[in-house]
C-alpha cells in the first residue's frame, strides 16, 4: 500500500509539472510578445507605448547603479530625460532572455539590453525584470538595470 501511495504521488506531481510546463510556455509566449512591443515602441519614439508593461503603480521598483527609482512616473520621468529628449528616437534591442517561472503569478526575465544612440555612444547592460500577473495583465513590478 505505501508503495502505491508513494508511486500515486509521483504521477501526480509529474502530471502536475507537465500541466505547468503548458501553462508556462503560453505564459513566456505572452511575456515575450510584451517586450517585443516594448523594443518596437522605443524604436518608434513612443515613450507612452514602451511603458504600458510596467505596474502604473507607486509601488513599481526601479534599480540601476547604485539607485532605486520608485513608482511608475518616477521611471517614466527618467527615461524622458535620458532617452527621450531632443527629438531623437534610439535604437533599443534585447538579446539573451532567459524566463524563470517563481510562481503561478510571478516569472523573472533575465537578458541583455543595448540602446543604439544617434551619437554612437551607445549603452548596454543587464536587466532583470519580475512580471506579476495583475489585474489579467502581465506587468512589470520590478527593473533592476546595470
């Protein structure tokens, strides 16, 4: 009897992983097509379009160097000033995305940025951002940039 309980619970959480296994890869899916918007919202100058995946939320969090931006205007803000001022549109690209499902509601994204700029002095770092699902929306809740 322990034997078929034992063996009960073994297919059971193997079912239960193949069930996640489905649910995460429409799940990276959706991610995926969010930060293909973003890339091609920058690279059309819409600073609006690139921030609807981020939490509107005085809560977001914000990382870079040895800085913490908090909320959702605070970052707009800023990527207003460094990117966006003088009418010129930088290139932004994202290479290298790794998706580590945390929970049901919570995927870390790992990769690369670059910011091609019009001046060639182009910028490029790491990021990793946590998407939570909130409201049926993925959003980003946390940006850490180096």
């Amino acid at each position: 009897m322990k034997r078929i309980t034992i063996l009960f619970g073994l297919f059971i959480a193997i079912m239960a992983g193949v069930v996640w296994g489905e649910d995460f890869k429409q799940t990276s899916t959706v991610i995926k097509g969010i930060m293909d918007k973003q890339v091609a919202e920058w690279n059309k100058g819409n600073l609006d379009g690139f921030m609807a995946a981020y939490w509107k939320s005085d809560q977001l969090i914000f990382q870079s160097g040895n800085t913490r931006r908090l909320g959702w205007e605070t970052l707009y803000n800023m990527y207003k000033t460094r990117y966006f001022s003088g009418g010129k549109v930088d290139t932004l690209e994202f290479t290298d995305i790794e998706m580590k499902p945390l929970s049901s509601e919570i995927v870390l994204v790992i990769g690369r940025w670059k910011v091609l700029t019009t001046d060639k002095s182009n910028k490029e770092g790491l990021f990793s951002l946590l998407f939570k699902m909130i409201d049926n929306e993925w959003k980003i809740i946390l940006d850490h940039s180096s």
